[in-house]
C-alpha cells in the first residue's frame, strides 16, 4: 500500500516545523523512517510545496514525484483535496490504480510501523471507509468549560452528567493523526473521513502526541529520548 506524507511549507505556528530538528532529526525523518520500517507500506510519498522539505524527504528515503501545487498548499486549503490530487497524479501516471492508501502526518514521531501495520491490517479485516488512529481521553468531554465575553465560566456542553462518577460515562477517544488508511473511492464521492464503516486503531497516549506548539516538540523530544 502507498503511504501519502502531507508536509506544506508554511507553517504558522512554528515555522518550519516539518523540518525542525528534534533530537538532531528533521521531524519529517521520524515518520519516514517509520513508514519504511513498515511491512505493508511499498511506496512513501512525501506531499509538499517545498523544495527545502522536498529534498530533505528524499534524503531519508521518501519518494516526491511532483511539488504540490501552490493552491493546495494554502492555510485554507482542505487536506482531502491534497490527498485526491495526490493519488489521481499517481494513478495516471502508472499502470496501477491504488484504491487505497495511508495518511501519515509528519506531526506524530512516536507512531511505530506495528501502528501502521496494524491499521492496515484493520483496514482490511472490517473492509473498511476509514482507520482513524486514536487515543483514550483521560477526562470526559462533558467536563469541558467555555468563558463568554463578560469572563464567565460555562459549561461547553448543554447537556447534564451530574450525579455520575467519571467511570459511569462511556469512554471517549480523540483522533490521534498518527495513521489515517483511507478507501480511495470513498473518499472522492463522500469527501468525508467518516462513515458507518469507519472504525478506530487505539494507540496509547505515549505514542499519540501531535506536534503543534512549541511545548509539544519539548514534550517529544523528551519522550524520544526515553526510548533512546
């Protein structure tokens, strides 16, 4: 199966952050390496607007085939037309048609090829829309709080779970961005991740960190040198 690794160049929140070292290691080599430590995955196509990232990517042993066009590379572009763009190139430009493929985000270092592997594998198994990654919430949603514009404090959630304890709520789980495997086909007509047949890979909450400030890149880098 092909694996697609979405990597635009402008990042907001911390620039370049794709490719900002993390223990001496770009970020994105993190989930390169992990992709080609895979059993299931036969190709890895790095996603970018970069040639900065473009180059890196290659040296860790990604395939870029093509630069993603300038369009889907905005901070409003939507991340399914980058992946539907990505597969039709791929498949008009080759004999075989993948009708299905794995999203890896460079924003999850700690994901390991069994992560992979096993999400396919589910893939398959259900005969599936979608595999979303996810991890256990250690607190329910329904504790979640709101401040309106005068500074008070209200409940998020309209709906009232007094008089239970924690354990007598369903558990919840939030998606990880670690291994999305997604059904070409589907994808294209629904344009939408989710459906009836859309099931969860569960990692641990080690593992399913997504890097997105500059505090999740100490927390991570703290994490990877336990496993050093």
């Amino acid at each position: 199966m092909i694996a697609i690794i979405p990597a635009r160049g402008g990042s907001k929140g911390v620039p370049n952050k794709n490719i900002k070292e993390i223990n001496g290691k770009p970020l994105i080599a993190y989930t390169i390496e992990c992709a080609l430590a895979s059993k299931k995955l036969d190709r890895i196509i790095c996603s970018t607007d970069s040639d900065i990232i473009a180059e890196i990517a290659i040296k860790y042993g990604a395939e870029v085939p093509f630069m993603r066009p300038a369009e889907l590379a905005q901070d409003n572009s939507i991340a399914t037309d980058t992946y539907l763009y990505t597969i039709d190139r791929l498949n008009a430009d080759s004999n075989r048609k993948h009708e299905a493929f794995v999203i890896l985000h460079p924003t999850s270092p700690l994901r390991l090829p069994v992560d992979i592997d096993s999400a396919i594998e589910l893939f398959f198994t259900k005969g599936a829309d979608s595999i979303i990654s996810c991890f256990k919430m250690s607190h329910p949603p329904h504790w979640t709080l709101k401040i309106d514009e005068n500074g008070t404090l209200k409940k998020f959630y309209d709906f009232d779970v007094s008089g239970k304890n924690r354990q007598e709520i369903d558990d919840t789980f939030f998606p990880n961005g670690a291994v999305t495997v997604l059904n070409y086909l589907f994808l294209k007509e629904m344009r939408t991740y989710y459906s009836d047949k859309t099931f969860a890979y569960i990692m641990p909450q080690e593992r399913s960190i997504d890097i997105d400030t500059e505090h999740d890149f100490k927390v991570a880098e703290l994490l990877i040198e336990q496993t050093l």
